[in-house]
C-alpha cells in the first residue's frame, strides 16, 4: 500500500481505539498513537497538475459514454473530488441556477466537515448532467451503476484505467484535476479564503467556521476565470 494509505487506515484504527479506551476507562495507551508512517504526508511532488493540453488529450478517453463523459466534465470544472461528485443525487444538481450541493448520502460519506458546500457549475458541466438527471426521482442517485456498496471504489478504477490509456506518468492521476482547479483559481487571483471554500479544504482558522460561506455568485465569478 501507499504510505498515505496505510496513515489513513492507522489513524481510523487508532481513533476507534482511543474511544474504546475511553469508553471503558482502562489503563491503556493506543499502540497506533504517535507511530509514524514512513514515506506518509502530502508533498508537491505527490501529484502534479494536468495541463490544458493534457486535459484536451483525455476528452476522448470519456466522450463514449454519457455517464464517464459527465463525470469528466463535471470533474474538471469543479475541482471536487471523483467520489464527491459520483454520489450525487438528482436532488443535489440545482441546474437551472447552476450548482451542485455536495452532501453526505447513503451510499457516499464525506471525508469533513468543509467537504460538505455548494459549487458552481460551468455551462458544459450542466448540459451534460441535463442529460442524466431528467424526469429522474429527486432522491435517486445521478450516477446509479455506482450508487452501491464499493461503488466509489468501482468509479475511480474505471476512471483510471480510462485516464491510464491517454497518460502514464504516475505523477499525474484523476486527482490531478482537482490540483488544476487549485492552481487555475491561483493563478487568476483567487483568494485563498474562497479557493477553500470551492475545493472542501479543511481549515484551522476559527473564523472560517462562522456564517454560511461564499455565495455562489461569489465563487462563480472566480471559476469563470478558471474555465476560460
């Protein structure tokens, strides 16, 4: 496993104990709490950005299916994650003003708390989950092939094994949209505030807790310098 990986499974098992412990009020300390995990921790050199260019070669590798084809375009323009965006339901897609609410739903968790926002849609993003959302149930699942158990799992295979056809560089992932998105937002001047908030960043400022965020005319007018 990838030393990130095994950090987020030590720090699931080592909370799960710690409440046990708690719990139960016995004399013991977690064996997981302080083990470091070698070669664990974001770096720049994790993950880098795709380029215009690259994202242009990867059109092709989704526009075969109305399903892939939605969630790339969607992907791209918003920056969320893959799992973020494959478990919304019909009921969170506000197209006629242009956003998606990402919140927990039965079949997807959210990884926090800002994880849980609203984010602008391009027009390309609205038109293709035009073609998926109508005269559907509001509470159904836009993406229903993956709405199940390890379905989250399932979408982020198939969108890898199609992203792997067009690029191979092992620095560069379906996640590296979402690096785009923070660098494009960057670069046109973006404050970092309001980048977080469009991304699902966590913060440790108390202040950013308050109130009930940017609204979305204040994150679209930012996006749209990332879309053009």
């Amino acid at each position: 496993m990838a030393p990130n990986s095994v950090a987020r499974y030590k720090n699931t098992l080592n909370a799960a104990l710690n409440w046990y412990i708690k719990d139960t009020g016995i004399d013991w300390t977690s064996p997981f709490s302080g083990l470091l995990i070698k070669g664990a921790g974001s770096s720049k050199a994790d993950r880098h950005p795709l380029s215009d260019e690259q994202v242009e070669q990867l059109k092709a590798a989704f526009q075969d299916d109305p399903t892939t084809n939605a969630l790339f375009v969607v992907l791209r323009d918003t920056g969320a994650r893959v799992a973020e965006i494959a478990g919304l339901r019909i009921t969170d897609c506000n197209l006629d003003e242009g956003y998606i609410n990402i919140t927990p739903t039965p079949w997807r968790r959210l990884k926090n708390a800002p994880s849980e926002r609203s984010v602008p849609l391009s027009p390309a993003a609205t038109t293709v989950l035009k073609t998926l959302i109508t005269d559907k149930d509001p509470e159904a699942p836009v993406f229903e092939r993956y709405a199940r158990p390890r379905g989250m799992d399932r979408v982020s295979a198939m969108m890898m094994k199609r992203f792997r056809k067009v690029i191979a560089d092992r620095k560069l992932s379906m996640h590296s949209l979402r690096h785009r998105m923070k660098d494009k937002l960057r670069n046109t001047g973006c404050p970092e505030a309001v980048s977080m908030a469009i991304l699902g960043h966590g913060s440790n400022t108390i202040a950013t807790n308050y109130g009930s965020g940017y609204a979305i005319k204040v994150m679209r007018e930012h996006m749209e310098k990332a879309w053009s």
